[in-house]
C-alpha cells in the first residue's frame, strides 16, 4: 500500500504538466521587449500626415489615444519614469539640467547626461532589474545610458556623441539595424531602449503646427516601417514585442506682441537679489531658491503676478503632479500655461515650441503604439499614464518589477493573455486534461492489478506452505503411533 500511495501522490503533482499545451512546453524563444522613444511625438502628430506604417502598427497591435507623461514634461525626468515605473519625485532626475546651489553651477542636457549620481540616486532603470534577474540588457542613445546604477550598467550600451545630429534618417537606419541585427539576434538581448531625438528638435525650431514639423512625422513613420521590417529580416517577429512611444508632447509659444510675456525682473516686489539660486529661462518651468527669511517676500511678490503664471511653495504643490517630495526640488515652483514661458531679467528664448506644461494639457500628452506576440490585434486602448509602462515590460520579460508607482492592471487589457481562450484552445485543453487523466487512471489500474495478482500468489505460496507442513506433521504421527 506504501508504493501504491506514492505512485498516487507522484501522480497528482505531474498530471498537469501532462495536460499541458505543447506549445508551452516546447517553445524555446523568450520573448524579448524593444523599447522605443520619439521624443516630443505629440499624441495627434498622425492626424494631419499621411502615416501608413503607424497606421499598420495599429491595425497589428495596440493604440492608446495618448498617455499621459510624468510633470516636470522634460525629457530626462520624463524618459526616467518609463525606465523606473516610478513618478519624478520619487526617482530624483527632476530636470535636463545637473545644478548646484552652492557654485550655481549648471550644466546642459548632454552634460548631464555624464553626471553619475544625478542619475544613480537609489532608483535602478529596467537594463538593471533585467540583468539582476538573468536576462542581458541594451540601450542605444536613451537618457541615462551614460550612467551606472549601484555599480552597473546596460550590458550593451551607445551614448551619441556631442553635437549629435539628432534628424539625420540614414543614422536611423544604422541604428536599427545596430539593435536588431546586432543586438537582438547575434547578442541576443532579452532588452533594449532605442532613443530618437525627433520630432523634438523640429518642433521647437520650427513649432508643431510647422510644415518641417509634418515632414519629420513622415520621417518617424518611414522608420517604423523601417523598424518592423528590419525586426521581420532578422527572424524576430515571432518573439519580439515592440513599444514605441514618446516623453511628452509639443505646443505652440506666443511672441511677437502677441500677449504679455511672464519676465520675472518686471514684477514688482521681485529681486533676483533675494536668490540664492534659480532655474528660469528653460521654458514653462522654474525652481526658485530664496536667501534665509526671505521665502515669503519672493513667494508672495510672484504669487498673482501674471494671469497666466502659477507659483507654488514646494510643499503646496498640487498632489496629482508628484513633484514635492524630493530634496532635490527647489523651495518655490513655477509654471506657466499653455503659450507661455518664463523669462528671468529679459526674454532670451527663442524656440517657436516647447514642452515643459502641466501633464493635465492635452498639447504635453504623447503617442503609445505596441505590437508583437504578447499584444492583441487591432485593439485601442482607453489612456493611462506613462508610469505603467515599467511593470508592463517587465511582465512580457517575465521578470519581478523593483518598487514602483506603475501596475500591469492599467495595461493587462492590451494583452492576449487577458482575452478568455476561443473555443478550440478551450477543446485543446480538455482533450490535454482528459489524455492526462487516462493516463493517471492506466497506471493506477495497473498497479492495483499488480499488487492484487502478487496479493494472490502470496496467499497461495502461504496455503501450499500450510498445507506441506500438515502432511509433515501428519506423517511424524504415525511414525509415532508405530
């Protein structure tokens, strides 16, 4: 009975994997996840350019109307929260810039791009959670490759060079190619983040609404095609799951006498001598930090100042944009609306666009595209916020997310794994089950046939032991009656 309990027990646990769908058990592909950022792609830049791979991305995958980036809508803060799942208040790259209070030193976005801790602050990106996990990691030109996390990297990694041409298309191609040719199929990488610096770059210099602006969209969707058709050359369409989607999205500046500039040297009862430090003239933002006891004159010197300027102490700052909590930020706040930037002593910008809004403005929301073996056809999704995209990749890599604002429940619908099996998958799967279930009940009837015919020939073997030992005693009694 011992072995008989065992068999069962043995049974039961390795059933299931009888009944199992040999697809799954079989398929030895992992399945990789391609993360691609256009930076400054407007979520309605489709709308008035004719573009058919996007279109065809779409109708093969998944489309969200927009989502919804991280405030400050800056390209470093912003792009982070993709790679960490978490909001720019809890992952600590609060703007483009590296600064310093104590020297006021500043330093532009590429340089910041080589300031380690500025990025390395106790949050790691996707190419680190990855490869503490197995799996082996790329990135190509996305922000905060040039740095290392606790002492890693990206397994694979490409920082552009200084004064990068960020439009030209034949470095696109190279690019792609590099990830899927390279990367992808003889490195096998199980991750990469593939950065472009369009269609940012034009729509600064040349606004939104620009004809330069529409032909660089064509330009975006000639390497989506480019991208998927490089993805298929390489033998990887059947394992690889393509996000595209941008940091944030692009509007219109008004000047030319058009309205009334924010210059904060004109208001009045506002000094620059009573900063210590500020971050002003790089767009709709700004960070002020007063000298000792004078945080109430400058807060309430610009409080109100401007109809369309909104000043903040750091610890009032709405909830909603999750941008107080942080050592980093700055004691006072500023930003403007839509059409607007903010000046310090006298207006110096000169961009036709920009970004840097309220996420809740329509004009700062980005485009979301996804399509590969993971992803369900032809499906629009409703909107989420950028945050999400973190735990999502990191289900399709089938690896444990680290501590995030995200959760897979804003993005489980885009999946195929979330829609019930059709009918034959279903049939498939009881036809599995009751194999499985045969072939448990074969064996159990076997071995009760088996201990049931050596129960027999042991109850005989003992009969026959019996009955030899009466005809022994049998015949000793005569004897010795004789």
């Amino acid at each position: 009975m011992v072995l008989l309990w065992t068999v069962c027990v043995c049974l039961c646990v390795f059933a299931p994997s009888l009944a199992m769908p040999v697809s799954r058990r079989h398929n030895p592909s992992r399945s990789k996840v391609l993360l691609v950022s256009f930076d400054g792609f407007r979520w309605d830049y489709d709308r008035d350019v004719d573009t058919p791979h996007l279109d065809a991305m779409a109708r093969d995958g998944v489309k969200a109307p927009y989502v919804t980036p991280a405030f400050f809508t800056m390209t470093s803060p912003t792009h982070f929260t993709i790679l960490t799942g978490k909001y720019i208040e809890n992952h600590g790259v609060i703007h483009n810039m590296w600064f310093n209070t104590i020297t006021s030193e500043k330093k532009p976005y590429y340089q910041t791009q080589f300031v380690n801790d500025w990025w390395d602050n106790g949050t790691v990106p996707i190419w680190i959670s990855a490869q503490r996990q197995g799996l082996t990691t790329g990135s190509l030109h996305f922000p905060g490759t040039a740095s290392t996390y606790q002492g890693e990297s990206a397994e694979v990694s490409e920082v552009e060079p200084r004064f990068y041409n960020y439009s030209n298309e034949t470095a696109w191609r190279n690019n792609v190619d590099k990830v899927m040719g390279d990367w992808f199929r003889e490195k096998d990488l199980d991750f990469v983040s593939l950065y472009f610096g369009e269609p940012d770059s034009t729509g600064h210099k040349y606004g939104p609404d620009s004809p330069q602006r529409r032909e660089m969209v064509k330009q975006v969707d000639r390497t989506v095609g480019y991208l998927r058709s490089s993805a298929e050359r390489n033998g990887l369409t059947n394992h690889l799951n393509i996000i595209i989607t941008a940091d944030h999205g692009m509007t219109t500046i008004f000047r030319n006498g058009l309205v009334e500039e924010i210059t904060l040297s004109k208001i009045k009862g506002f000094s620059f001598q009573d900063l210590v430090f500020h971050l002003v003239d790089y767009g709709p933002t700004g960070m002020l930090l007063p000298k000792e006891g004078r945080l109430e004159k400058v807060y309430n010197a610009l409080k109100g100042a401007h109809p369309h300027l909104h000043v903040y102490k750091k610890e009032e700052m709405p909830s909603r944009l999750h941008f107080k909590n942080n050592d980093r930020i700055l004691p006072i706040i500023l930003w403007s609306d839509p059409g607007y930037v903010i000046n310090g002593y006298f207006p110096v910008q000169v961009n036709k666009g920009e970004h840097g809004f309220d996420n809740e403005n329509m004009d700062m929301k980005p485009f979301f595209r996804a399509v590969g073996p993971a992803f369900r056809k032809n499906l629009e999704v409703e909107p989420f916020e950028t945050v999400n995209i973190y735990p999502l990749m990191c289900h399709l890599l089938d690896i444990t997310p680290e501590p995030n604002d995200g959760h897979l429940d804003a993005t489980r619908a885009m999946l195929i794994s979330s829609v019930p099996e059709d009918k034959n998958s279903v049939r498939d799967v009881h036809t599995g089950v009751f194999i499985g279930l045969a072939a448990v009940a074969g064996v159990i009837f076997s071995t009760f046939v088996f201990i049931f015919i050596s129960n027999v020939i042991k109850r005989r073997r003992s009969e026959q032991r019996n009955d030899n030992k009466g005809k022994t005693e049998e015949c000793q009694t005569k004897e010795a009656s004789f």
